[in-house]
C-alpha cells in the first residue's frame, strides 16, 4: 500500500478498500483544530473527550497526533509521546489511541508507517506501547498485528524494519502512570530500558505470548 508523507497539517493520501485519508496535526492550523475538536466530541475513549485528556499541550511541544479521515470526518486518533529518561529520549507509542476495533488493522498499518517514519527521522530510537491490565484483548492484537509485519518485511520502509525487528513485550507487567500495565518496548539492544516498579503477570496466558 503507497502512501505520500507532505508537510505537517496536509492530508496523506493513500489507496485502500476504506478510503481513509491521514491527517498529521499542526498547531495553530484551523483544518486540524477542526478534525481534532470533531474527534473528541465523538467521546470514542473516555480519555479522548478534551484537550487536557489528551494532553494536547505536551504532544504539541513534543509528539505527533496522526487523525485518519473517512469521508472527511475523523474516524480516530493516535499519538506518539516524546519523553527522556535515564539519558534515553523515546515515545509512548499508542499515546491516547482512540479507534473504531472494526478499522484498526486497517489504519494501523499506515499510522504505524507515518509515525515510526517520523520517528526515525527525530532520532527517535527507542518506545514504548503500555496496555492497562484490563485491556488483554488488546494485547493479543498488537501481538498478532506485530507477526503480521514479521512476515512482510519486504513491504516495509527502513524506519519500520528497524522498529518491527526489535520490538518485544517485557516479560513483567510494569507500574506505569498510577496503573498496572502490559509493556511493549522496542530498543535497539533489545533491552529494556525503564526503571518501574514490577510485579508478575497476573494472567499466566501471557507467558506464552512473550516474544
């Protein structure tokens, strides 16, 4: 699937059986202010309902909001998080995702490809995906999406290998923002790099699904 990356604000094109057009959002731009006001007022997440929710004024200083459109009506919603620790500047991927479960495969596959581009570019090397202890659904898509990838490396641009084969889910589940969570992380070493407070799965499922 192609798709063409223009300067922020613009709308990228792509051709899909949906489509779904990707809006990266600009401060200060009206087209995004109106995309971003009609997705929150649609209340798909309970933590996407207003700007302090989302944290706008932190993604906008240091993040990317990426807002597929469908009909010219956003559908919803993912960000990536700039933040530093231990001398390490990674992002919170996934940051306030908020999407419809019958379009996520589908979308996913191009914001995937404009974030981890974007990424890349910023010298980004390192995320993290946390998913809240209750949310174990979740976990097995991303886990599925992910092999999905694995299989089509040759379909995938440099910043998307280079995310794709060194992403893994840490083997305990991790005390992250006043809640357990299940953490997926990519780093180059393959290590992981945060300092949290762990404790042991409480699902023993998971262990089979740790890669």
């Amino acid at each position: 699937m192609k798709f063409m990356i223009s300067q922020e604000g613009k709308l990228l094109a792509t051709k899909d059986l949906l489509d779904i057009k990707y809006h990266i959002y600009k401060p200060n731009n009206s087209l995004s202010t109106h995309f971003l006001d009609t997705l929150l007022s649609k209340k798909l997440y309970h933590n996407n309902t207003s700007y302090k929710l989302i944290n706008l004024h932190k993604l906008e200083k240091n993040g990317i909001i990426v807002i597929p459109i469908k009909n010219n009506t956003p559908i919803g919603m993912i960000g990536a998080l700039i933040e530093e620790e231990n001398g390490i500047r990674f992002a919170k991927y996934g940051y306030r995702l908020a999407m419809s479960s019958n379009h996520f495969f589908n979308i996913s596959k191009e914001t995937d490809k404009i974030i981890d581009n974007w990424l890349y570019k910023n010298q980004i090397y390192h995320y993290t995906i946390a998913i809240n202890d209750y949310n174990f659904r979740l976990i097995k898509m991303i886990r599925r999406h992910h092999f999905k990838k694995l299989k089509n490396l040759h379909c995938l641009t440099s910043p998307e290998v280079f995310y794709t084969k060194n992403i893994k889910l840490h083997n305990k589940m991790v005390y992250e923002k006043y809640t357990w969570s299940y953490m997926f992380y990519s780093s180059p070493d393959k290590q992981f790099f945060l300092d949290r407070k762990e404790k042991k799965f409480e699902k023993d499922e998971l262990l089979d699904l740790i890669f």
